[in-house]
C-alpha cells in the first residue's frame, strides 16, 4: 500500500493536519502503514506539490502555526482510480514460519519455548485488536456502507490473528502429542 493513498483516503474522509493522520495511522486497524513521521510530512508535500490536497494554514496562539490539508476534486480523482485498480493479494511474510522451517535443529522443549513466543506475541495482537476501537468507527462513517465495509476490515484482521492463534496451538498440541508417542 502506498501512504500517498491512505492519505488521500483519509483526507476525502475530511480535512486533517499531519499530526491528525500520524495519530489515525497508529490507531487503526486497516491502515497497516509502519513508515517515520517525516514520510507523511513529505508525502503531503508531494500531494501539495501535486495538486492533489490544498494546504491552510491556521495560526494559534501560544503554538506554531497549523497547517491543515483537504483533498482536491483532482485528489479525489486520483484515489479514485487507485480503488478502481487491480487488487493487491496479501503480502504474506511471516519470520516466525522461515524460522520453524530450520527448527527441527531444536530439542523439544525450545522449540515449545519459540512456539509459546509466538503465541504470546498473536495472543497480544488478537486481544489489542479485539479491544482497540477503530477511529473511523460507525458514529462517524458518512454512509452504512462505508461503516460496514470498516467494519468488516476489521473483522479480517480480527479472524487473521483468530486463525493463527488456532494454528499454533495446534502445532504445540500436536508436537507434544508426536513426542509423547516416540
């Protein structure tokens, strides 16, 4: 996914400063960007520079000045064709599966350790997603649609760690289980 996009998506949602979209990132679901600060600061200079968002600034007292950025009908053109484009399939690297690939140089009780880390780690995961309400949640959705289909992303990440969670007990379970009988 490209940050120029969930920016741009984000600002046809409604008008933000860069502070605003560094917060949504963090806490949302979907929006699975791990990129520094200064690649949304230079990302909206490029959309600036684009046409593709205006730029206010808004002068406070007692702070620096604020800039705020709002998407333009060629913005809205642009996100536009991006949705319309060819989907993406998942980008499926997981470290922890390259690693279980050359476990077997493990005895059984480090390979159950490794296993058990991993299962804390989804655990953590599965429980923060279940918790973390999305901030682009129903009270704010501009139509049921649009608060259906948040909704459902975050029931795919929810059901993901749901089913990894069920996978590595199943693998601890069952390589006790071949342990056990010789």
């Amino acid at each position: 996914m490209s940050i120029k996009y969930a920016i741009l998506g984000l600002l046809s949602w409604r008008s933000l400063t860069g502070y605003d979209l560094k917060k949504m990132f963090a806490d949302s679901v979907a929006l699975y960007w791990s990129g520094n600060n200064n690649q949304i600061y230079r990302t909206l200079v490029d959309l600036h520079e684009e046409g593709l968002v205006t730029q206010e600034i808004q002068q406070q007292d007692n702070y620096p000045a604020r800039k705020i950025y709002s998407i333009t009908e060629k913005g809205i053109s642009r996100l536009k064709k991006w949705v319309l484009s060819k989907p993406e399939l998942p980008d499926l690297k997981n470290a922890f599966l390259v690693q279980l690939e050359w476990a077997d140089l493990l005895d059984l009780e480090e390979l159950d350790t490794l296993a058990g880390e991993y299962e804390d780690e989804v655990l953590m995961q599965f429980m923060m997603l279940q918790a973390k309400e999305q901030p682009l949640n129903a009270a704010v959705a501009r139509t049921p649609r649009e608060a259906y289909l948040w909704g459902m992303i975050r029931e795919s990440w929810i059901t993901f760690y749901q089913n990894e969670l069920n996978w590595i007990r199943k693998l601890r379970k069952e390589l006790g289980e071949m342990e056990s009988n010789g």
